[in-house]
C-alpha cells in the first residue's frame, strides 16, 4: 500500500537540519521520509483493527521532526521505520463487515498496549502520563505515526486499538474531524490553566494550536478575558472569531500586559502582566516573551511543542511564575464530572466551525509540496494542511456555511 515512511539516518537528520536552517523549503531528495507502494503493516491479531485513513493533518511536531529541529529527547521513544500521521479521521470495521466513520486517540497506553496491571496513570485515566511507552504488545512509540507496530495516518491503512476508536456523528465532516486531535490537546491545557472568570489570559502564536487554544478559552472559559498574538492576516480574523482581542506584535502584547495590570515598564519589561500566559509556540523568543509579559505569580502554559532551548529564567525566578507544561489528552473533571479530552472535544466540534481550519488537502504522492506549504502556512494564509490517500490531486475543502 501507499505510505510515506520515516527512517533512522544520521547522514540525512543532518543534512536535512543544514538545508532546513538555510532554506524555507523541504528537500525530499535528503530527508528521512520516503514514499513508498509497497508498504506492508505488521500483523495484529484482535483486538486490533485495520483502519482506512480518510484524512491524515501534518502537524506543527511533524515538520520539526522533518526538519531535524526538535528535541531529540523522544527518540529513544520511537521505533523505527514508522509512518507518521497522529492525526487521524478513518473508516473502522465493524462486526458485520460494514465501516463506520471515526476519530483516533493516537496515545499508546498501557490499555493500547496490553499492559496489565495498568501503571499508577493509567488506572485513573491519566493515559496522557503513562510510564510504559516502550512495554506491551507493541514497539515503542507515545502516539500512533510515532510506531512501527501501528502504522500512522500518512498511508492507505494502520492499526489501531479499540480505546482508540472514537465514533462520529453525522453532523461532523470529515473536516471537522480532522481538528479534534488539536482540539482536544488545547482542551486539556486549558483545563489544566483553569482561568478564572474575567481572569487577563493571553494566547502566543496563532497557529494552529494557538486557533485551537483560542477555540478551547471559549467554549470552556468564556467569561476570560483573552488577548492574542496573530502575526498574519488570516490568523487574526480566525482569532478573532472567538473573541480575542488581536494584538500584532510584541510589543503591542507588551503594553497592553502593562494596561491590563495597571503595571509599569521597566525597559522591556512588564511589571505586571497577564494571569495566564499560553506559549503556543514553544520557542527561545516566545517562552522569553511570556515570562515578560505573565504577572507575579501567574502562570505559563507550554502547549507548543518545545524546541531545544538557552533561556533567561530570571523573570520566572523574580516574578515567582510557574510553567505548566501540558501534553496530549486524557481524563478530564468538568463540570464536577469525569469525561475523555475526545469525547468533550467531540461533543464541542459542531459549535466551534473546526472545518474553517482545513485549508489544503493533498495526495500522498505530493507530499513534497504538501510539507512545504504545511512549513510556510502562515505566509501562505493556511492554518492545516492534511494528507488524503485516496486523492489523485490537492483541492481546498468547500467550507461549512
């Protein structure tokens, strides 16, 4: 079958890491992704399932991974070669041989795996904090498109586990679906921030895991008051349609911290500052910017996925903030209830407009350009760029009215 797999070669994680400093495109001739016909899933026996991908997002963790940028800390977490694609809409079977559409939970559990007892996390629902990664019945791998065992969303099919499986209703497109994976990730850092009522909140970046944040504030905290850094035209108008206060640049960001708290300026630094801080991208300069901007014993939130970083960690010191890093999704308690980041995210997706968000699909066979207009999608005026392995040409999705 159809695949893009990723292998294990020094010589080409470097060479792609000096073309990727130098140039803003990606170079599929040096890079450790490859796409193949004759890509052959490892056998599993029930309870897994065979699934066919419908639609697969590149995520901002994959072009770092592309790219050789990000932290080589989960390397010793995979097993190579794999199929990357954690975001996933696909057909499952059922019992009677018919298919129905769902939405995978990508986390490789001690449930997915097999694992029993499960580890302390596990057993009250914390899978997103699971201890056995590399045990179990499968290779290692956190998530789904970071497995050998698994398979991943950039091909024709993979396995997946039944925990994993999340049914759709109709009234979600297959568009729709597509962000819930990055809908639910801002979920469970917004539930992990709790801001308060009328609390000052500000979101980093606005792409799509800063849209996402920005879509999390207000379905789950609306009476926050949220600013947000956009740096591009089409981001602003998205963020502003959940009702964030668009700022532009940083020091913009800057004075309102200073407005808001009723601050000074010391050079560039607010004395004072936002409640909350979202660092939605995860970079030297942004995480330096909201320890600026955060107040005295507020709170950062790292939902980006972090690159490696040399950082002045002074203001966290002075200013007594604390930095809450928060990965994937679990069990989440709202509403005085115990609910999956999916199902809450699910049951949201229909009132947030999640297919505005999908704005280019492309065939495997195009990943080259697909990876690059995912690299440059801010530029470009895009915020997801997905793959579909069915689709012979790209096409931009006709959007809900």
């Amino acid at each position: 079958m159809k695949a893009l797999v990723f292998s294990r070669s020094p010589t080409r994680y470097a060479a792609t890491r000096t073309l990727s400093v130098v140039s803003s495109r990606f170079n599929a001739s040096v890079s450790p992704l490859d796409f193949t016909t004759n890509f052959e899933l490892p056998n599993r026996n029930l309870p897994y399932q065979q699934c066919k991908v419908l639609l697969s997002g590149i995520c901002g963790s994959d072009i770092s991974m592309l790219d050789s940028s990000s932290s080589r800390y989960f390397e010793d977490f995979t097993s190579f070669p794999f199929v990357p694609g954690h975001e996933i809409v696909a057909l499952a079977p059922n019992d009677d041989g018919t298919k129905r559409r769902v939405v995978i939970e990508p986390g490789l559990s001690c449930i997915v795996r097999e694992i029993s007892p499960l580890c302390d996390y596990c057993s009250v629902g914390a899978t997103d904090k699971c201890i056995n990664t590399i045990s179990g019945s499968l290779n290692s791998g956190t998530q789904t498109g970071y497995c050998h065992s698994t398979g991943g969303g950039w091909s024709e099919n993979f396995i997946a586990h039944p925990s994993q499986i999340h049914d759709l209703p109709e009234s979600i497109s297959n568009e729709a679906a597509l962000m819930i994976e990055p809908l639910a990730c801002a979920m469970h850092g917004v539930l992990r921030a709790k801001p308060k009522a009328d609390s000052e909140v500000a979101v980093i970046g606005a792409g799509t895991v800063g849209q996402m944040t920005l879509a999390a504030l207000f379905t789950l905290a609306p009476e926050a008051k949220v600013s947000a850094l956009a740096r591009y035209s089409n981001q602003a108008e998205l963020a502003s349609s959940f009702g964030a206060s668009i700022l532009r640049s940083n020091d913009e960001l800057r004075r309102t911290a200073r407005r808001k708290s009723k601050g000074i300026m010391v050079a560039n630094r607010v004395m004072g500052g936002f409640d909350t801080t979202f660092d939605c991208v995860g970079t030297n300069e942004t995480l330096s910017h909201a320890l600026e901007i955060t107040r005295p014993g507020g709170t950062v939130i790292l939902s980006g996925l972090p690159s490696p970083m040399r950082i002045d960690l002074t203001p966290l010191w002075h200013k007594q903030i604390s930095i809450v890093g928060t990965y994937a999704y679990g069990s989440e308690i709202y509403e005085d209830k115990t609910i999956r980041t999916f199902e809450l995210a699910i049951q949201r997706a229909n009132s947030l407009g999640l297919e505005r968000f999908v704005s280019t699909i492309y065939p495997l066979e195009d990943f080259e350009e697909a990876i690059n207009h995912a690299r440059n999608s801010g530029r470009r005026g895009a915020t997801k760029i997905a793959f579909d392995p069915a689709s012979k040409v790209s096409h931009t999705p006709r959007k809900a009215s």
